[in-house]
C-alpha cells in the first residue's frame, strides 16, 4: 500500500500554468538512459531562480550545476540543493528510465526516433494525470538540446506531443515547446543533477565517496538505501518510472517511499479584494 506521506495525484497542487525543464542521460554507451523533468508553477520562476543563485552565493559556487561538476569542495553546494527540492512544496522532478535492448526495435527508425519518442510519452503521460479535472492549465517546456541526427528535433517533439494532447483535451495545453541550453538554464541544470545521481546506482557507477554521499542523501529523503529503484504512479514530488519490456523479467524493484521532508501542498494566496 502506498505511503500516505508520498500523496496521489489527486492532491498536486493546483497551479494553473507550469513551466518544464527537461534534459537526457546515460545515452552514449551506457546500460540504461533516461529522461528527467523539473516541474514548477510558471509564475514561481523567477522565485526557483533567485532560490539557485542564493544558494551558489552562499557556498560560493556560480558554475553551471552538473553531476559531472560535482566535486569534493561542492558537496554540501549538492547537498542543499536537494534539500532545498524537497523542503519547496511547488517543485516536482519526474523522470523515465530505460534499458537499452528491453524495447522493440521494430516501432522505432532509429535509436535517435525512440530517444524522441520516450521523452513525448513522458510528457505526455504526465500531462494528462496532471491536468485531470482543470482544461484551463497549460505547460511550457524547455529542453536541453536533443542529441539527434534529425534538424530542429525540438520542433517535431513539440508537433507529436501537442497532437497527442490534443486527443485528449480537444485543444492542446502545450503552449511551447523550445530548445535551451544547459548553461543558460538553472532548471536544466538541477534536472541533470537529479539524473545523474539517479541513474549513477542503476549503472553502477564506480563513484568517488563525495559522488557516493551526495546520492545517499538524495535516497534518504525517499527513506531508500540507494537510488535503484522506481516508484509507484501516483508519487508526485519525486517520481521514477522505469520502462521495461513487460514480456520479460523485471530487474529492478518498486519501492514505497517515505519523505523526509513531510508534503506540504502549495496553496495560492486568496485575493485581497472582498465582496
């Protein structure tokens, strides 16, 4: 049974526009890949912006946030940033994991198309759950370059995933759909980060033991050991949703999480106007 504690969908906050960062790992060479999103009211941005540059100004640190970057003198950089995630109650991280192999070949063109494919569904999955009961939100999305042999990939994502919206909504809430580079967006960075913190125990990753301490207080604030592992559906703040060949054996085990950091629905602020 699912932790009370992890909440359902039923009870994500209700912010009428969101704003989605999104970025990729694990794709060249790797066992497993993944997708990544960083969810966040649409007119919270400027407030997760200024929320990332006090905490690189207070560890003294401005570089651009990556798991790669991560180093022994910006441990404790790393670990604010994760708790500062889970202490924001309007911040959701969901992410797509995929092992290279498990999936039919013969629906894709190329490894480039499944690539493609795998990050629509996610969002297009997410969108639905997230929009039930409220046609007026929209979503805006921003998404590190995709590693594509195609031209202007962003574009066809944003073609594919709007027509499958629309399906279900009549009209598409997907406002935009534009490519950013990681260096200009904070929101990239942090999804990068939780990627590869994430997929680092399903690789298993040889680590150095500041990489190793940074990814065990990241799973404390899920109450897991480690990060292998995804979670149930209807867990909104930090989601893991592996994709795997269901004709198969499952690898890799579902587990209920317990925050940390108690849930704490985002509520808007009432109106000063009466009457």
């Amino acid at each position: 049974m699912q932790d009370p504690e992890a909440g359902d969908y039923s009870a994500v906050p209700g912010h009428k526009n969101y704003l989605i960062y999104c970025d990729e790992s694990g794709v060249h060479g790797a066992v497993y890949y993944a997708f990544g999103s960083l969810w966040m009211p649409w007119e919270r941005r400027g407030d997760f912006v200024a929320l990332i540059r006090e905490l690189q100004e207070k560890y003294g640190f401005r570089e651009e946030l990556k798991w790669n970057h991560l180093s022994r003198k910006k441990e404790n950089l790393y670990k604010a940033l994760i708790d500062a995630f889970f202490e924001c109650s309007w911040l959701m991280f969901h992410a797509l994991i995929v092992r290279k192999g498990y999936t039919d070949k013969s629906f894709h063109k190329d490894f480039d198309e499944e690539k493609q494919k795998r990050l629509v569904m996610l969002l297009e999955k997410k969108i639905r759950r997230f929009r039930r009961g409220d046609p007026t939100k929209t979503y805006h999305v921003r998404v590190d370059p995709l590693p594509s042999r195609y031209k202007k990939a962003d574009e066809k994502a944003f073609r594919i995933l709007g027509s499958m919206l629309k399906k279900s909504f009549t009209k598409t809430p997907l406002e935009s759909l534009i490519t950013r580079h990681s260096h200009d967006s904070p929101g990239i960075q942090l999804v990068d980060f939780f990627l590869g913190a994430t997929l680092a125990d399903w690789q298993g990753d040889a680590s150095s033991d500041h990489k190793l301490r940074v990814r065990r207080h990241l799973a404390e604030h899920l109450g897991w050991p480690d990060m292998r592992s995804d979670t149930h559906p209807d867990v909104w703040k930090f989601n893991i949703w592996y994709f795997y060949d269901r004709t198969g054996k499952r690898e890799i085990p579902t587990r209920p999480v317990k925050f940390k950091v108690p849930i704490r629905l985002f509520l808007p602020k009432r109106s000063r106007t009466t009457g």
